[in-house]
C-alpha cells in the first residue's frame, strides 16, 4: 500500500520543517485492503437464529472484517456478552471494528430504548470497547426522530455528546444516511447540518447507494469534507430495477472510480450491504464480495 513511499514523504515534510495536520497524515496512509467487510443486516435473520454458524459460514466465504447491526434493547452482542461475543469473532478470524447504534428519542414498546445516545449510552460506549469496536455509528432517525432543521440541529447537539463520551474511550462517532438526510427543508439540507459538527467528534459512514439515490456524487462530498468519512457501506443499485438493491458490481454505481478516491475521504473501513436479496443473502454477499476481490482490492 505505498507505505514505504507515505513514509518518505512524511519524513521529508517533517525535516523541511512544514506542519502536515495529523488528519492529512492519517489519510496519506489510506485503507488496509485486507479487510473486507459485510454489514450483518444483511444476514439479519440467519444472525438471529445462529449467530455462531453464521459466522464461520461468512469467514469461509472471506469476509474479515464485519459491522454489528443488533445492540439495542438486549444491551448483547446477539444474546452474547461483549466478552463472549469478541472470543466468537477471534475464533473465526474476524474482526468487528465497527457496529450500529441508535439515537433513542423513539420508545420500544411504550418505554425508552436502552443501549442508545440518549439512554444508558455510558454502558453501550463500555461494552463496545470490550468487544473490541472503533467506531460506534448512529445507523438510522426514524420518522419520528427527523422532524424540521431545528430538530437536526438537536439532533447534531446529541451526536457531540455521544462523539465526547466514545472519544474518552478511544472511539469514533460516526453518522450514517439514508436519503431524507438531502430533502432540503428552507433551502438547507440536514446533512449539512450533522456536517457542521466537530469533525473530531462526528464521523461520518457514507452509504453509497443512499446518497447516490439521492441526487449527490460521493466524490464532490469527499472534496468538500476531506478526511471525514472513514466509513463506507458499499451496496449496489439495480440498473433494471432503479432504486433497487443488487449486487455489489451488477448495478449502476461506479465503485472504482469511487474507490480510487478512498484516501481523500478517509477511508478506513467498508461494508457490504444488501438490505433485500432476491434469494439467499449469502449469495448475494459472494457475488458482492467475489467483484471486490477482482476489481477494487
């Protein structure tokens, strides 16, 4: 990965005696192309009934690298504890350097969502480090969650107060879109609004397919804000079908191109998401994953 090259360079930056920002070095060393990664929604319901065979099944596929998608309300890791939970993945050679959360401004079954930003996030914060994870992600606002610029703006006031809380732990808050994120509301977006945050505080997990659906080219967005996303979710849209989930390379995302711009992003991390599988999502996740390992890694 031009390690020997980054180095170099850094050196001689730094013996000429300029300032390189910390954030711009961290880019220059771009992603581990080792690691490739599958969002566990997309194997929701084979999780839910064995996690265990689950994970070995997607190891030997040659998925490494996963992001957890179940936290809230049980306070596990799948029914494990985080300790528990982090032996499983060693055991299979996997790694959870990412997992998904909740705000919590929505109730579950008429009581407060446990596990998320706004209640017991402390607990959260601690079991995720147990299990090992760098990077804790607001996934998704519910209907009832969005509501008008102000109320992003709240929302933007949560994401620094969860961001302050992982970074006491060494980790990384990040957000990740969906569409409604780019309605404009007054001739503003939202985005631009959970933009505005701290950087050191709020990263975000760009999903690729939501923000190309809604009308905004990734790369302008990696221009504009470079370094901030070290996250991606990389799932494909169908070109029969617009708007539809397929295959990571069966669609119409132009994912090297994209990819070719991994360190000005600041890429870290990718996963693999199909929300909806025309059949088994295992095979699909062999499909995505056999079009990475050919094409982008």
């Amino acid at each position: 990965m031009n390690s020997r090259r980054n180095f170099l360079t850094s050196a001689a930056l730094l013996s000429a005696g300029l300032l390189v920002s910390p954030a711009l070095l961290a880019r220059d060393k771009g992603y581990n192309k080792k690691y490739i990664g599958l969002q566990l929604y997309t194997v929701r319901d084979a999780m839910a009934k064995d996690p265990a065979g689950t994970l070995a099944r997607l190891a030997e596929m040659g998925y490494n690298s996963l992001e957890g998608a179940t936290y809230t309300g049980s306070q596990k890791f799948y029914g494990m504890t985080p300790q528990a939970f982090a032996a499983l993945l060693k055991q299979n050679g996997l790694i959870m350097p990412s997992s998904h959360y909740r705000l919590g401004e929505e109730q579950m079954n008429g009581a407060p969502a446990m596990g998320t930003m706004l209640h017991e996030w402390d607990r959260a914060v601690d079991d995720a480090a147990a299990a090992g994870v760098k990077y804790m992600v607001c996934a998704y606002l519910s209907e009832a969650e969005r509501g008008n610029l102000d109320h992003y703006k709240y929302v933007a006031d949560q994401l620094h107060k969860a961001g302050e809380r992982c970074q006491k732990a060494g980790i990384q808050l990040c957000y990740h879109n969906h569409d409604f994120e780019f309605v404009a509301q007054n001739g503003k977006l939202p985005y631009d609004l959970l933009l505005a945050t701290d950087p050191k505080l709020v990263k975000m997990e760009l999903d690729l397919y939501w923000a190309t659906k809604a009308g905004h080219d990734p790369l302008t967005l990696f221009k504009q804000h470079p370094g901030r996303f070290p996250l991606w979710h990389v799932k494909d849209m169908n070109k029969a079908a617009p708007h539809s989930f397929t295959e990571v390379g069966n669609g119409s995302i132009d994912f090297k191109k994209i990819f070719a711009h991994a360190n000005e992003a600041g890429l870290q991390y990718f996963f693999v998401e199909q929300d909806i599988t025309p059949g088994s999502p295992f095979d699909s996740a062999a499909k995505s994953l056999a079009y990475i390992k050919k094409n982008l890694v």
